[in-house]
C-alpha cells in the first residue's frame, strides 16, 4: 500500500495528546453512572418486557428505585436481593416487582454473603451472554467467511422490519456486506428502547430488541445464499447507548453507531450523560466483538471539508483514546470520516486522498468507516452518480473498511430499490477495476498529498494541544468541533446521570474491566 | 401565437424521453415485454428497453427511451418566480439598515423527520453556498438556524420568542411526500395560532417551486440553486413592502 511519508514522532506526540483527553474525561466517567447505564445491567441480567402502560420493565425498576432515593448505589444489589426474596429467575422476579409483589429497595447493611454470591453470579451469567454472542458469530463467520475490505454497507429504511427484510435481502443479492437498519427519526430522544416488532417509523424503523432478531435471521439465511458473512448493524446513540449496545450484543449484530461526539454536538444529548453512556457501551461492545462507528463524518456536513478537516482527524484520535479506555481493540474502531469537498475545488480529488490515506496510515489496523458524498450530491442523479464513482475509487486506493455506498439521489429521496442496486454496480465496478490500485502508485514525497498531509497533522497537534489545555467538555462548548457549541450543564439527559456511591456495584462492568477483551 | 414544443433528442421535435423504473417481474422476454407495453400505455412510440437487469428476486430494474406523442404549446404556460430585482451583499445590508432601521430577524428549520440540513445550511450559515455569503454573514441580518427534525411546535414557539421577521423552512429529502405534509402542517398551526401574517413564511428544497409554495399557503418558494442573496433580498424587498403598505 502506497504510503505517505509521515514523522513518526509526531504521530506518538498526537497519540499520546489524544490519551491526555480521554483520561481527563475518564476520570469523570468513573465516578458517575446513569439510568440508562442500569437499565442495561437489568437487560443483560435478563429482564425485557413492558408493564400494562408499554413502559419497558428496566425503565419501571430503575424509576422505582429512583423514587426510594437508592439509585447510588447501583440496580444490580437490589435487584440481587429481589431474586433471593422472589426465588424465582430474573425476568419474572422484575415482574413480581412491578406487581408490587415483591419489595425493591436498597438492602441496607445487607452485604451477606448469600447476596454478594448471587449478585456476583448476575454479573457472570451477563458476561457469559456476551461471550456467547461472539462465539456464535465467529462460528457463522467459519461457515460463512467474512469478505475482503471496504465492505460495502448498504441501508434500509423503510419503517416497517418486514418490508426492510425484503429490501436488505435485494441489497445483499447485489453485493452488500453490510446492511444498517436505520432509525426512526428521533429515536435518539427516547429515553427508553422500544418494545416488539415495529411496521411503523419515520424515515427508519424503530431500533428493537425484536427488529434486531428478525433483520438478524434475516440476514443469516441470505448469507447461505450468498456464501459471505453478512453483518448487522445498528445505533448505539442517543439517550440510550448503554441499553442497545445490550440488546445488540443479546442478538448478535456486529457492529453500532456509537459515538458520544456525535450526539453532544447533532442531537445535543447532554456531554456528562454520553460520556457516561457511551463508556458502559462500548465495554459491552468490545467483550462482544461488536464494531463501533464514529461520526466524524458528520462534522463536514455543517463545517468545511478542508478548513475543518483537522477537526475529523482529532476526533478520530480521541475517540481511538476514549476507545481503548473502554478497551476496544483496534480491529472493532470503525473511525469515521467523509468524501465531502467541494467539487469546484481544484484538485479536491488530491485532497480527499490525502485525508483518506492520512486516516489509513494514523489507525492502521482499523476498519475506517467512509462516508459518501452528501453535501455536493445534486438533484441531477447522473452528476451525482460520477461524484461517487470518484468517491469509490478514494476508497478502493486507500483501502478504507467500511465503505457506505453513495446513493444518485441522496439529494432527492430515501433509496428505491434500483437507486440501491445502481449504487452496488458503480460500487462492484471500481473496486473491481482498481482492486491494486493503492499498492501500485506512490505519493510522491513533497508533493501535492503529502503536504496536504502534513498540514493537517500539523493543525491537528495544534488543536489537540488546544484541547488538552481547555478539557474535552470545555472545548465542546467553546464550538471548537464542527462550529457547534454545547454545554456541559446543558441538551437533554442530565437528569439520569447520578454520582456513584460508595455502596455503588456493577458486577458487569466490574468484571469487564478486570478480565479485559478476550479471542475465545 | 401557439408554439407547440416537444421533448427534444437531437432533431427538432423527436420526442426524445428516457426513463427507468422497476417492475415487480422477472428479468426474461415476458418481463422486457411487460416493460415496453408499460411504457405504451404511457402514449409512448417507438418503445425501445434498452436495459434490463434482475435487482432482486422477482424485480427487474428497466432503461426505456421512447416518442413522447403529445405537444406543448408553450405559449400557454405560465409560472411565477420569485419576483425581486436581484441585490449584493452590500445592497441587501444597506437596505435593511436604511428601510428596515434595526436587524432583520430569520429564523430556519428543517422541519419533520428529514434530517438534513444542506439545504439551510446553504442559506443560513456564515460559508453560504456557491461563493455567495450565507445570512449569518450579513451584519444587518439576525439569523438563527435551529438545525434538522425542529418540530412546527418548537420553530414557532422560536420564531415568537425571537421576534423573527421571516421564518426559512427546508426540507430536503422525503419519503412518500412527507415534506408536503410537514409544510403544511406548519402554515396550519401558523393559522390556527392566528400567527400567519406575523412572518415572511419561505420554503425551500429540491422539490419546491415558487408555485407550489404559494399553492401552499407560504410566501415564496425557492427551489435547487438558490443562493442566499437572493433570499436576503426577497426578504428585505418584501418587508419594506408591507411596512409600506
């Protein structure tokens, strides 16, 4: 693969600013939990399920406790305690609870050794289910092998699970490698996951445990016919990162929107909340072997492809370093960046290598996640169709993992079915064509791309230095990322974050961090 | 006097169209067929399905080019535009500060379920869109945009909390022409809060027409390509419009 010449001492210099700022915000996480971070302990403990008012039971207990004042301490104990009074298995045990039937509260002085046992015993079954779901996809990826990269993602969007079954059926008779089911629009707002199979949405389909097992099974019998591993993705975003990353890892997708930046600055979901949040799920995700994606992307929708084209590349960085802080490996770090320079730009082909290849060379072991054109796409499908043809080839040079295919009328409407299966062709095409290209060519030392190269690292130290100095919180509402300013006080969610205890205990969380990842 | 037109390929009136579409059929003789008798029924002549590939099971996607039959006569058509004498940069803000004497307040949304802000992005924010400067630029100007998926609810509450002189809304990417019913919705909640002649009400997006703006109740409509100017300067010329009248 062609190479930019790049210091490698400038590079550790960036790592290690980058790790400066994760650790600054970690040292918040730590000390801080939220509602939706127990609910997901309640989901893998195994309760699901809505009361008489459609309100999912994790909501229900954790509100409960919540009224006692004994949120501090953490769902897992009490809700330990109630298996012990109840006798009976976690989902029914939360439901005796809802009835009323059973107390829930915080067992006071209880530490006994009966209900440290079963708490202890909660946290290894839940850790077991995540253990299950990787070795059930690395089994199917056996049969089924996985393709090479960029794999070509491809969304549904139609509202209703079983009509997306049918389209992402047809994208995958097409060639996708991926198919993202994307959410009803707002969804990230809920503070709740939605409960049972879903035929209405807006612009997307409600992300639900249910949706997720019937798209799951979906594609694993398209896969038998395809011969390839097909992954499964969805949003891990919003309000409730912590409790889709549990359902996800409970259905075995394969990979999750999750990106705290991502949702401070475009949804503006509150920074402490997502932090947090996005530290419980993305633990799961790397026990699970669950691929995040990042929103870097986004930040070129509203600002400047090339004059914020440093911002993308710091983004990247810390959320590489926030990753390893939740202990991600490299191979599950879909950073995200985007084709989005202004085509009347002269040479912007040069520029959009020199920052694909530039993602390539800083995270070379991660399956870069590429965006497509947005922000240029015309109302004329056939320009629109060459400025992903050209997109397309950035990719197959550069050698990006996650390839999101470029659609001639994202300017107009949500994909038809041949918008879908035109794509895929332009897409099969060039990868086909110039499948070497990248190992063939060198970027000349001194020349156009690795100056431009260059120029971005150097606004990337710059910036990250900036960042350090400022914190990650401060630097966020200063509008330093994206031209958007968000408080830390401010957006939606504050409420559910609590500062932990002393009595706190999570036996999931506990465990994941003590026992690492693991390839088992 | 008629002048009749017809679409044009490359001799005058040929009637030259292409389209493509999808079929719920096979891809086979029956299906190319079905395609080329689909199209007839259209009133189109000289059928030709120059391409046809399977997209999925039981779907076959078709590139037809054919006659168009029927003629135009042009001469009966008639659209409006938004009609303003186009103003720079510099004109725009020397009219609000002399006509206008404070700030002209906008306030843009992409409202409903899209989530795309390209197109008041174009508009509003400081870069603008096509070497012309976007309203956050203009001195004069007070631009607020609230982003993508604003509910009418919250763009109006905005809007009277701001003062705006001129609300901007976008939608740019529909499913099953949901951006008719999002527009319309809002000019319905507008006129149920008796608020509708409060605001210089402009929408905009790939699918709009000065036209069909007005057909739904707004005060202009602009459509792909649109520069900022020239909203800046509908806005001004029709504010010391009405302050006038």
């Amino acid at each position: 693969m062609a190479q930019i010449p790049l210091h490698q001492e400038q590079v550790d210099r960036l790592k290690a600013l980058a790790g400066d700022i994760a650790q600054q915000v970690q040292r918040f996480i730590v000390r801080h939990s939220s509602t939706s971070v127990e609910r997901a302990v309640l989901r893998l403990f195994g309760v699901d399920g809505v009361d008489r008012d459609g309100t999912p039971l994790p909501n229900r207990l954790v509100e409960m406790l919540r009224e006692q004042g004994g949120l501090s301490g953490g769902v897992s104990r009490p809700f330990a305690a109630a298996l012990l009074a109840s006798g009976r298995d976690p989902q029914t045990t939360a439901e005796l609870i809802e009835q009323g039937k059973i107390p829930f509260d915080v067992p006071g002085g209880n530490t006994g050794r009966g209900l440290l046992e079963r708490e202890r015993q909660l946290g290894r079954d839940a850790v077991a289910k995540l253990d299950a779901t990787r070795r059930r996809k690395r089994a199917k990826q056996l049969v089924h092998p996985v393709p090479p990269q960029p794999w070509r993602y491809l969304i549904v969007a139609t509202g209703d699970i079983y009509e997306d079954r049918l389209q992402a059926k047809s994208a995958v008779a097409a060639g996708a490698d991926i198919i993202a089911v994307i959410r009803s629009t707002a969804q990230s707002l809920l503070d709740y996951v939605p409960y049972g199979p879903t035929t209405e949405g807006f612009g997307g389909t409600y992300a639900t445990q249910e949706n997720f097992r019937i798209m799951r099974a979906a594609l694993d019998e398209a896969a038998e016919e395809a011969g390839r591993y097909l992954r499964l993705v969805n949003y891990s975003s919003g309000l409730c990162m912590a409790e889709i990353a549990a359902c996800a890892a409970l259905e075995d997708l394969d990979m999750l929107l999750n990106d705290s930046m991502y949702g401070i600055l475009f949804r503006d979901i509150n920074m402490q909340r997502t932090f947090v949040d996005q530290y419980f799920s993305r633990l799961i995700c790397a026990r699970s072997k669950i691929i995040i994606n990042t929103g870097e992307d986004n930040y070129l929708t509203t600002a400047d492809a090339v004059e914020e084209a440093h911002t993308v590349t710091a983004s990247q960085l810390i959320n590489e370093a926030m990753g390893r802080e939740a202990l991600l490996t490299d191979d599950l770090l879909g950073l995200g960046h985007a084709f989005e320079i202004d085509p009347a730009l002269e040479n912007a082909f040069l520029y959009e290598l020199a920052h694909a290849q530039l993602a390539r060379q800083l995270f070379p072991n991660a399956p870069l996640k590429y965006m497509p054109p947005t922000k240029y796409k015309s109302t004329d499908i056939f320009y629109s169709h060459c400025l992903d043809t050209m997109f397309n080839l950035a990719s197959i040079t550069t050698g990006q993992g996650i390839h999101l295919a470029g659609i001639l009328t994202e300017a107009i409407h949500t994909p038809l079915m041949q918008d879908r299966a035109l794509s895929l062709a332009g897409i099969n095409y060039v990868f086909n064509v110039a499948r070497s290209l990248g190992s063939e060519i060198e970027f000349r030392a001194g020349g156009f791309v690795a100056r431009r190269a260059q120029q971005v690292l150097d606004e990337v130290e710059s910036f990250l230095g900036e960042v350090r100095g400022s914190g990650l919180m401060g630097a966020i509402s200063a509008g330093r990322f994206a031209g958007i300013s968000r408080r830390s006080d401010g957006g939606k969610g504050l409420d559910g974050v609590f500062e932990k205890g002393d009595d706190y205990s999570n036996p999931i969380m506990a465990q994941l961090e003590k026992e690492g990842v693991t390839d088992e | 006097m008629s002048e009749p037109i017809k679409p044009y390929g490359d001799t005058m009136n040929d009637g030259v169209v292409q389209l493509s579409f999808t079929l719920p059929v096979e891809n086979s003789s029956r299906g190319k067929k079905a395609a080329e008798l689909y199209a007839a029924k259209l009133n189109l002549e000289q059928v030709a399905v120059v391409h046809a590939r399977q997209i999925a099971t039981g779907f076959t996607f078709f590139v037809v080019y054919a006659r168009a039959v029927p003629v135009l006569d042009y001469s009966t058509v008639a659209a409006t535009e938004v009609a303003v004498a186009p103003l720079d940069f510099h004109e725009i803000n020397d009219l609000i500060k002399s006509g206008l004497q404070r700030p002209l307040v906008v306030i843009g949304a992409t409202i409903g379920s899209d989530a795309h802000t390209v197109g008041i992005d174009a508009i509003m924010n400081m870069k603008g869109y096509n070497q012309d400067y976007g309203l956050e630029r203009y001195p004069e100007i007070e631009a607020h945009n609230l982003g993508a998926q604003v509910t009418c609810e919250e763009l109006v509450a905005k809007a009277l909390e701001l003062k705006a002189d001129a609300v901007l809304v976008s939608q740019t990417v529909t499913q099953k022409d949901a951006h008719l019913r999002n527009f319309t919705e809002l000019v319905e909640l507008l006129e149920a809060e008796a608020l509708r002649s409060r605001f210089i009400l402009v929408a905009g997006g790939p699918r709009i027409s000065n036209d069909l703006s007005l057909e739904l109740g707004y005060d202009a409509g602009f459509g792909p390509g649109t520069v900022p100017s020239q909203v800046a300067a509908f806005l001004i010329t029709t504010m010391l419009q009405r302050k006038g009248g």
